[in-house]
C-alpha cells in the first residue's frame, strides 16, 4: 500500500495517520488540508486566503516557516 499521509514539516511520508510525526515530533501530519498545530500559537497574519473564499486566513509559522490557509474560526 502506498503512503497517503506525509508531514507537512519534514515531508516524512507513511501509511500510518499520527497525532505527531515519527521523525520530528511535529502535528503536521495530514491527509488534506494540513494544519499545524504544535505551533499554531507562533503564526503571523499574512493575508486574507482570496477573494473566492472569506472564511480562510493565510498565516505564515513562525517555527516552520511555511504558510498555512487556516480556517476562520481556528484563526479566531
């Protein structure tokens, strides 16, 4: 079976779904949509996610360093 998960910090993948990932301890790891939760606390405001949907927020992390579409009401 091929893996369908991969973390989203350190682009591990595995079949497995974890709360954290195995290699670096991030909870980055998602089959969609990822978020990331070990340092959701650490993320700075970017932008409004677009014109097309109002209820996304794009947030950059300040501990991974990569941009997350967040949705409303986690962002608030």
């Amino acid at each position: 079976m091929e893996p369908k998960y991969e973390c989203q910090h350190c682009g591990r993948r595995s079949r497995d779904d974890a709360e954290y990932c195995p290699d670096c301890g991030y909870a980055a790891v998602e089959e969609s949509s990822p978020t990331c939760d070990l340092c959701l606390t650490e993320m700075e405001f970017v932008e409004a996610a677009g014109p097309w949907s109002d209820d996304l927020y794009k947030y950059r992390c300040q501990s991974c360093a990569r941009d997350w579409l967040v949705p409303l009401d986690v962002a608030d």
